[in-house]
C-alpha cells in the first residue's frame, strides 16, 4: 500500500515547518487513546487556474473548534485564526490541483490517563491533492451494516473524533469485503443514520429526505448546503428519521460529503433504486455543487474562500 505523497508545508505546534518535521512522539495521548478531532475541507482550482476556492472554511473551522470543545480542547486559536492558518497553508504549497485539507486538534501530551480535561493540546494542519475518489459516474452499491452507529451519549457522533472513526472503519470494511462500495449505518434506535464517511439523502414521493442532526449524524457541511441549495430550487426537504424500509422503495439516493461530493446511489443491499442511472434531483444537485466550487457564476459564491496562488 503506497502513502498518499503530501504537500510540502504542514502546520505544527505554531509554525509553519517542512511535513517531515510534523512528527508526534509514539506516547502522544491522541495516538494511544483517539482524543483528537479532524476537519475535512476541500479545495477546487477555479476555471481560471490561478484561485483554489476552499468550500465554506469558516464552517469548517467552526466545526472543528465545536468538536474541540467536546474534547475540552484548550487552544489559543478562534476559528477565524485556524481559517487564516489554513489560507496561508494553501498560498505556501501553491497547489495547481484540487486538494484536501486536514486541519487536526490533538491531546498532544504524553500522560497515561485516558482523560481530557489537563492534557496538553495542539493543532496541526496539513494538505495533499485530491480528485475524485469515488468514480460519480457509476452509481454506487450501498449496504446497511451490521455495524450500528455509534451514538452520542457514547462517543459524541456530530463532531468529528478521531476515535470514532473505528466505527467508519468497521463498516466499510465490511462493506468492501461484501462486494459493496459503501456502508449505510443505522442508530441504536434502528432508524437511518449516515454512510460510514458522508451524509444520506433519498427522495421519496418527490421531495428530499434527511436524517436530522438528532439522528447521531455528523453535522455536515455539504448536508447542510444541500438543503439550502434544494430548498431555493424549490424542492421540499424533510429533515425527519428515516426507516430502512424507505431505502428500499426511494426514487432517489445519494451520499454527499466533503470526500465523497455527491455521489448517486444505485443500489442498497442489492435492491436497485429508482431505475439505477441518476436521478433528476441527485444531478440538480450536483451540477449546483460542482459549478459553485469550479468557479461557474453562482448564487452561493459567498461560501468559496478564494485564495490566489502562483
Ligand atoms: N459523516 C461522516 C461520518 C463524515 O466523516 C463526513 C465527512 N466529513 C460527513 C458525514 C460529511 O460531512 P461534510 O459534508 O462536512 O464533509
């Protein structure tokens, strides 16, 4: 398995250093027990080769600061300051593709206790380039995982917790080793929660269905401009709990994600949905999307930081 190469600038307890400096002693408490949070933000280049247009940072720097916060991470940065550093990040590495970005917040002491409260806490951001990695052209072969969600009164599932993401890992690998592209995971209550690393919707009767943010989801940003964008559109949206039973007779699915985008879903435990191609609200969607963060002309320009480079 090859590493995924990385930008040369990363940042780390303060400064700006080469990646190969951002190394973590072996007893760091985030590696032992997962105390730490990620954030995920995408950059595009822009239509004109020249701008990376990072989609709604300041959402995402919010997000991470809240995840934080339930980690009782005691940091000198407000989300406009781990904005900036991230802006900066991008105009060093001066990118000439689309990127990722992995703004991370850490118990970074050294002390055995599993606890939060008392550990010394970092910040570390550092970016690689990042095109598609699902193909959005196939639809994707999605099925509901034995594995449960977990929830928040166990590990707060709305902010983005590293250790957490062992459940995303538990599922997806089940989910691969069944033939599937990607796993749907249901909360203790037995209602729909999420993909293993992106949120869902389905269409049913014409209108756009959701799991609320009480459904032990992660909050996501691109969830959240969906309904925005769905809503202006003039599509009805429900953000209500949704039964297994319904993704079996939706017109319509589709994952949406930083990572993933928004990418259809043809199939849930091999039950086609709708006639398996995309559907008309899953392509309105995407073309919104994918024009807002290319640069195109677009009602939701605000929700680009534009940032020059070269
Ligand atoms: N759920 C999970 C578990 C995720 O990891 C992600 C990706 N961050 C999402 C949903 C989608 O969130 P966002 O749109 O903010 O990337």
């Amino acid at each position: 398995m090859v590493d995924t190469p990385l930008f040369p600038n990363a940042f780390f307890e303060g400064e700006f250093v080469p990646i190969d400096q951002a190394k973590v002693s072996v007893a760091t408490h985030a590696l032992q027990y997962g105390t730490g949070c990620f954030g995920g933000i995408r950059g595009y280049l822009d239509h004109d080769g020249s701008t990376i247009n990072i989609f709604r940072l300041p959402d995402h720097t919010r997000r991470l600061l809240q995840s934080g916060m339930l980690l009782r991470a005691q940091l000198p940065y407000s989300a406009g300051d781990v904005a900036g550093i991230i802006t900066e990040l991008v105009r060093r590495n001066a990118p000439s593709q689309n990127v990722y970005i992995r703004p991370f917040i850490y118990k970074a002491g050294l002390e055995l206790t599993p606890r939060l409260s008392g550990v010394r806490d970092q910040l570390a951001v550092y970016m690689l380039p990042l095109n598609d990695y699902l193909d959005l052209n196939t639809p994707l072969r999605l099925m509901v995982s034995s594995w449960q969600r977990i929830e928040d009164n166990i590990i707060p599932s709305r902010a983005k917790i590293t250790g957490g993401y062992i459940n995303s890992s538990l599922a997806k690998d089940q989910a691969a080793e069944g033939g599937f592209d990607d796993a749907i995971l249901l909360n203790r209550e037995g209602k729909v929660s999420e993909g293993s690393g992106a949120n869902l919707f389905i269409v049913r009767n014409g209108a756009l269905v959701t799991s609320p943010i009480t459904a032990d989801i992660l909050e996501g940003i691109t969830r959240r401009s969906l309904v925005e964008f769905a809503r202006d559109a003039g599509v009805t949206v429900e953000e209500r709990a949704i039964d297994r039973s319904e993704l079996y007779i939706a017109e319509e699915a589709f994952l949406c994600g930083t990572g993933v985008q928004i990418a259809g879903v043809g199939s849930i435990d091999g039950r086609p949905i709708g006639n398996g191609e995309r559907g008309p609200i899953t392509a309105r969607m995407q073309d919104t999307f994918f024009s807002l963060v290319h640069g195109e002309e677009s009602p939701y320009r605000r929700y680009l930081t534009r940032v020059t480079i070269g």
